[in-house]
C-alpha cells in the first residue's frame, strides 16, 4: 500500500448528503476483483449529466473530493473505495462516512476526514470563490488546509500509523512470517495420519 503522509490536489466539491455506494459504484461494474476501468464506472449514472461536477473544469482532475454528510452510506461495497482510488482520489472529506466504507477505505488506503459541518461550507466556499482551489491534507499533523483556513481533524491512531507506514493486511501479516513458519513446521509433523485398519 502506498504511504500517505501530506497530500495536495485539487478539491472537488460535492454538496450531497447520504451519498451510497451504489451511487459511488452502480452495482453493475461489481465482479471480480479486476479494478482496471473503475476509474469510469466511478459515478457512472450522474456522469451522464453534463453538468456533474467531475464533468466539468477544473474539477475533473481532483484528488480531494470534499462530500456531505454520510458519504459512502449503504452496502458494502469494496469497488466504491477502488472506483474513487482509481480515478484518482486520496482524500475524502466529509462530515460523517458510513461505518463499512469507512473499514474499507482504510484498508485500502483511502485516507477520510470528519470535518465538522461548518468546516466543509467554509471548504466548499472557498471552492465557490476560487475553482481550482489546491488543499493541502497533512495526516503528520493532522491539518486540513483550505485557502486561508486551516482545520484541525483526528484519524484512528491505528488507521492513522497504517497509512502513514503504507502497510495493509498482508503486510501485518508478514510481519510475523518467522513465527507462522515456526507453526507450520510444527503442526506438520504433529498432523494426525490416516492409516487403513488392518494393516
């Protein structure tokens, strides 16, 4: 997994509460575990319109998306973390995530931020102000800098060392590689045997 320390990129404002994941990731483009193309299925159904703020300069190369209220609500759906990953998202701010996408992200190296309500306005007009807007995500020092503005935010100790080390699952797992050997090599030769009665 990729570490993620500080991060800067274009902020893309979104300003819908109870954004699912079906609507991150219709349910279609979930098969397999091949994440090539997800950047396009990423909001497939609301790219159709013209207007969606993906579709439209300078938001279609942002890195930040800064959501409403409940992002990533629904089904757990491990492609809505893929989908945005892919299309090149490391940050998503939002007053409140969904419990499962929150694992999931996480996991995956998706870094969330809760920012209270009146701090993501504050973001979404600076937006307003100046499309285009860089913000700056510092998970060292836990600081959201938007503008003028900056805001201070707090991530799950264990999330946070994830991120900031770049190691996933596999990764804690193999840490402990020389005592998993050690098992092995012991349960092998204590395995029960199958012998045939009568001989």
């Amino acid at each position: 997994m990729e570490k993620l320390q500080t991060h800067t990129g274009v902020a893309a404002p979104m300003k819908v509460d109870d954004v699912d994941t079906d609507q991150i990731i219709p349910v279609r483009f979930c098969s397999g575990v091949d994440k090539s193309g997800l950047d396009a299925a990423l909001f497939a159904d609301w790219r159709e319109d013209p207007d969606f703020v993906l579709n439209t300069e300078p938001f279609g190369g942002a890195t930040v998306l800064v959501a409403g209220e409940n992002f990533g609500c629904g089904s757990s759906r491990e492609w809505a973390v893929w989908a945005l990953q892919a299309y090149g998202f490391r940050v998503v701010l939002a007053p409140r995530f969904g419990d499962i996408f929150t694992g999931n992200s996480f996991k995956n190296g998706l870094l969330l931020v809760e920012l209270e309500h009146a701090e993501i306005e504050q973001i979404w007009k600076e937006i307003d102000d100046d499309p285009g807007l860089e913000v700056t995500v510092d998970l060292r020092e836990q600081l959201v800098r938007a503008g003028g503005h900056t805001f201070g935010f707090t991530v799950d100790p264990t999330h946070r060392r994830r991120l900031l080390d770049g190691t996933d699952d596999i990764d804690l797992t193999l840490q402990y590689s020389a005592d998993i050997e050690a098992y092995e090599s012991r349960r092998r030769r204590t395995l029960p045997v199958a012998t045939r009665v009568g001989t």
